[in-house]
C-alpha cells in the first residue's frame, strides 16, 4: 500500500484460511499508513468448518504491533477473531497494544471460541480498558468462554466501570458454560461508574447457570441509569 492520506481502512477476510504469515504481511502494509483513524480487523469463520482461521498467539502479537504503530491517529477500532487456537497470552499481546492506544473513543473487540482462554486474558483485557479513557463505545463479546470464573467477569467489570465518559456499551459472553448468578452481579456494577450510558445492549444468550436471580441484579443495576433511551437484553436459552 502506498496511499498515505488513507483515514479508513476495512479489512474483512472472513472464510479465508489465513495464517500468521499473512498478518504479517498485512502488518507491513499498514505500517506504511500513518493517519488512519478508523481500522476494522475481521479475521473470522463462516458456517462451514473448513473455512476456519488459523490464527494463533503469533498472529496477537503483530495485530498488536500494527495498533502501537498506528496508535497516535487511531480513533475507531474494530477486531473479530475466532480464537480457538489462541490462548491468555495472545489476547494479553493484543490487549497490550490496544492500551497504547490513547485518542481512541470506539473498541470493538470481538472473540469468538474462547474455549481456550482463562483468567488470565481478562486481566490483560482489564489493564488495556483501563487505559482508554476518552473511549465512548464499547463492544465486548467473547463467546463460548467456558473458563471464565467469577473473579474474571469482577475484574472485566471494574475495569469498564472506570470508563466515565461511556455512552455505548455491548456486552455479550454467550454459550458460557462458567456464567453465573454471581458473574451478573458483579457485571451489575459497571453501571454505578458509567452513569452517562444512554444505550446498553446484554446478552447471555445459552448460558445455562443463570436464574432469575441474576437478572435481578442487572436489572438493579440498570435501573440507576437515568439517560439510558435504549436497552437490550438477551437470555435466550437460558437455565
């Protein structure tokens, strides 16, 4: 690539069997862009099992690079990933570069077949959110995350707690094995630091430990939002 005034850059390769190989060439590319404000990053899966990525801990740490070499424009991020060959410490790479990342006020992060993380990504994820403060919207999915404990799912929560300037927030952990009525609460209390939240969309779609007891305590939780003008809530298939 050599346009250099490019401020938008989308790439979506979902379906194509992409190696760490090919980030890194991606990553050379990128680097030779210096004012891009918005950059989308989709390196996902369709249906069909035989278009799965192949990304591992490898392909984390130069999307890291890519984030720390553009970091001083970068505004909107957007990163999908199916994660099921990457482990804490790739998600702890990726999150190291998402905390250099200064100005920016939207994160999408987006990882699917979590099945191999643990603990461990989420205080790498609770360091990096800490650091954003200018961020305005947040989406934060990370699907069938069945190591997640509830002290996890308490540091995710004070973390993105702190982010007083919020007003968009997606949080969705679904087909959870490890999901509970205590996890709930513990996300609950996002919602006494993000006070200026107007649009809030949850979803614990299919994890099966849920009662109505948890749901009471978002529900709590949500009830001190006085801006809030749109709210979703999902517990498909829930226990």
């Amino acid at each position: 690539m050599s346009c250099r005034s490019l401020t938008t850059v989308k790439l979506n390769l979902t379906g194509c069997k992409i190696t760490d190989a090919a980030v890194s060439a991606l990553s050379a590319s990128l680097a030779t862009l210096p004012s891009i404000n918005t950059l989308d990053l989709i390196f996902a899966k369709e249906l069909d099992p035989g278009s799965c990525t192949n990304l591992t801990d490898l392909s984390c740490e130069i999307i890291s690079k890519i984030l720390e070499g553009i970091q001083r424009s970068l505004q909107e991020v957007t990163i999908i990933l199916d994660c099921n060959k990457i482990t804490d410490k790739g998600v702890n790479q990726l999150a190291e570069g998402i905390s250099a990342l200064f100005k920016l006020k939207s994160l999408k992060l987006i990882l699917r077949e979590c099945q191999n993380l643990r603990d461990g990504s989420c205080i790498g994820l609770e360091s990096a959110l800490r650091r954003l403060v200018a961020l305005t919207t947040l989406v934060l999915c990370l699907d069938c995350f069945n190591n997640i404990t509830e002290n996890a799912c308490h540091i995710l929560a004070t973390s993105i707690q702190s982010l007083v300037y919020l007003l968009r927030f997606t949080l969705r952990i679904s087909e959870s094995k490890a999901i509970n009525d205590a996890c709930l609460h513990w996300f609950s209390i996002i919602f006494t630091g993000c006070t200026s939240l107007f649009q809030v969309e949850l979803d614990f779609s299919r994890c099966f430990n849920l009662s109505d007891h948890g749901i009471a305590f978002l529900t709590e939780g949500l009830c001190g939002l006085r801006v809030l003008t749109k709210l979703s809530l999902k517990f498909n298939g829930c226990g």
